[in-house]
C-alpha cells in the first residue's frame, strides 16, 4: 500500500486534485490505522483518469459516467466469469441443454 | 510497431496539429484498454496509436522526425499497464480494485433470478466492505436582502426533481454555506448521505446597507424639517417606524434607531443608523431665493472654514 504524500508523488498528482477526486468519489483510498492508503489499482485509475482527460478530452462531468460505466462492466465481467466458471463445471449433458437454450433465446 | 505514424493515425503528411489530436481522440476513444476490458488487440493498436501520437502530436518532434532526425520508435512510450489489469485479475492483484467494482449493471436480474441473485450477493458483498460517505451536494442560492436580515424559509428544487426547504437563519451574511445534513448525494455500502451545501449570496436592497448587524440608510428630509425639526416616518427592516428629528439637524447628521438592525444569534437585533440629507425642492422658490439673499447670519457662515486650515 502506498501512504498518501508517496502516492501523489508516483502519480504525479497535487493533492488539491487528490482531494477533489477522492470528494467526488472517483478514488476511495482504503483506511489504515496511520491514514489513508492507496494500491497499485488505484495508481492505474489515476492513469485511466488523465487519459481521459488529457488526451482524450473528456470533462469532469464526463468522467463521473466513465468510470460509473467502467465499474459496473467489471462487475458485470466478475460475475459473467464466475458464471461460466459455474457451467463449466457441469456434466456434458447439462451444458448442451443450456447451449441449446442460448441458441434459442438468441433467435 | 514501428510502423509510419501517418498512416497509423490516418492522417495525411501534411495535415494541421488540430486534426492529428482530433484523429487521435477519436481512435483513442475506441481503442483505450480500459474502455475495452475484455479486448487484447484494443491494447495492441492503442500503444500504436498513442505511439504515433507521442511523435506527431507535439510539433517540435513531428518536425523533428519529418526532417528524419528521429525515426518511428523513438518516441515510443511503453506503458505496461491499464486499471483494467487490476480490475480484471484474481488475486492480490485485484484486492485495490474491488472497491469500485459495482453490481448496478444486473441488480434488477436479481429480483427474479436465483442464480443471478446470488452472484449479486457475491459482487455487492463485496462491495459492502467499504462504508463510503457520499458526496457533498453545492448549490448556490441568491436570497433577498429582507430575508437575510430578518430569516426566512426558501424552497430549492434538486436536480432529481425533489424539493428541498432551506431555512435561513435571520441574520445570514453574504457568501456563508449553509450545511444541510444528509441532503447530499446517497452514501456507497450503506454509509451516511453527504451534505447539501448552500452558498448564499445576498442580493443588494436599493434603501438598505448592512454593516455588520447594523443597518445603514440615507433618509431625504425637507429643509423645513431640518430647520424646525418633527417627526418623520422612516423604513426599517421589519416595517416603518416614526422618528423625531431634532431642531437644527444637518445633512450628515446620523440617527440611530435602537433595535432596528440585523437580527442576532442571542435574539437581539443590532441597529439602524440613519444618515440625513437635506433636500431643497425641486423648482426654484422665489420666496427661498428671497430670504436667502437677505439673510445676513446665512451668507456670513463657510461651511468650508476646515479645508481652509
């Protein structure tokens, strides 16, 4: 885990906008008996979030949508996985019936 | 990889700075990993494309690398990895992105669906780890000069369609942030809804100026009233009261009415402080004219004998 000043150092980020961000919900630092912490994940959302603003032009209000959008597709990606996880588990016959199903629901 | 930057970006030789970016951005936007989650290529193209853009998107490189001073690879910027291969990973990997990860994508699926609703469970589970507060609403609110002085309520109407009674303290000066608890935006994993904050700004009264909790006005009189005195009726802040002006008063003289001003914290109020100015009428009076040319004691008097000295 990375303590506060070091994470704005690595992502090179005034801890105004750390604050902004974290106030507008964008990061949510863990919390640790000597304060807040960030991981390695929240460093690539950084990332995420000064590509889409400096190269690809999106506002702030943009931003909210993306990464409400974005998380909900992982956990949407999460539970597909788990999901087919699950069904791959099945006898032979049980999966055919289900693809059957899907073949037939797509129709 | 190294590929001509051009081509990559499909732009021509000579094309402006402005439709390079404008290119990029919109390759950019299909093509970002994070915006593909479950596409390899996507990152393949995109370290390409913003490769190429690196090169030709600052224009001293661009220059730089036309004239063959620098070739295709030289500005390649390898970056290994996205907040995807965090959000994607099992494992230790994963555990900073979990907190963001949200079920909102199929939480009605799992109203009907058993299997379905357990992964909800799984996912939201998750989730419900982290008690987030949510964040603070601001609003900006312009409030009567009137109101500010003696409280007021005032209804505002959320972005959601919702009212919201704001009541404001009587007293409330300008720029002060009114903090409505729990009106802000809902809370994430059950945690407490963050505030509304409401930034007042007092709109200008055309009579009344606050100073303080006082209360400052310019009352016109007549020099009939001025010279003989009376009694005159004079706006406050809660209504109009009568106020006797003394024999002899003076443009500039100020009054003050106890009482009359902003409204306090400890229920008292401060006070009003009326500045006189005498008004002649309006046409030329002969019989004035008259009197004042007569008038030794008048003529004799420099009201200027200060800026003398």
């Amino acid at each position: 885990m990375l303590e506060y000043e070091e994470f704005c150092f690595r992502a090179r980020l005034e801890s105004g906008t750390l604050e902004a961000w974290i106030a507008a919900g964008w990061l949510i630092p863990a919390k640790t008996e000597p304060g807040r912490a960030f991981s390695e994940a929240d460093l690539a959302r950084v990332q995420l979030i000064q590509d889409l603003t400096r190269d690809l032009g999106v506002n702030d209000e943009g931003i909210a949508v993306i990464l409400d959008l974005i998380d909900q597709i992982h956990g949407l990606r999460r539970s597909l996985k788990s999901l087919s996880a699950a069904l791959g588990s099945l006898p032979p016959e049980a999966r055919a019936t289900i693809q059957r199903q899907l073949g037939a629901a797509r129709q | 990889m190294n590929a001509d930057p051009y081509q990559v970006l499909g732009v021509a030789r000579d094309a402006s700075q402005d439709q390079i970016r404008a290119a990029y951005r919109k390759l950019a936007k299909k093509l970002h990993p994070d915006l593909n989650p479950g596409n390899k290529d996507a990152e393949e193209r995109f370290k390409e494309v913003s490769g190429a853009y690196d090169l030709l998107g600052d224009a001293e490189k661009r220059a730089r690398f036309d004239r063959g001073e620098i070739d295709a690879a030289g500005a390649e910027r390898p970056r290994e990895t996205y907040y995807r291969d965090f959000a994607d990973s099992a494992g230790a990997a994963h555990e900073g992105a979990r907190r963001y990860e949200s079920a909102e994508g199929f939480a009605d699926f799992a109203d009907t669906d058993d299997i379905l609703a357990e992964l909800y469970g799984k996912v939201r589970g998750r989730g419900a780890k982290i008690r987030m507060r949510g964040p603070d609403l601001p609003f900006h609110l312009h409030v009567d000069f009137l109101d500010a002085v003696n409280g007021a309520t005032r209804r505002l109407s959320l972005p959601d369609g919702s009212t919201l009674d704001v009541t404001i303290p009587p007293g409330i000066r300008d720029g002060q942030v009114l903090r409505l608890k729990g009106k802000g935006r809902p809370g994430l994993g059950g945690g407490p809804s963050g505030d509304a904050l409401i930034e007042i700004e007092i709109v200008p009264h055309p009579v009344f100026t606050r100073q303080g909790d006082d209360i400052r006005l310019d009352l016109p009189i007549s020099l009939a009233e001025a010279v003989l005195g009376g009694r005159v009726e004079v706006p406050t802040p809660t209504g109009p009261v009568t106020m006797t002006i003394p024999k002899g008063s003076n443009s500039g003289t100020v009054l003050r009415i106890r009482g009359k001003g902003v409204a306090k914290r400890d229920g008292t109020r401060g006070d009003e402080y009326v500045t006189l100015r005498i008004m002649l009428p309006g046409k030329p009076d002969p019989a004035l004219e008259s009197f004042v040319a007569g008038w030794e004691a008048g003529r004799s008097f420099n009201p200027r004998e200060r800026e003398k000295a």
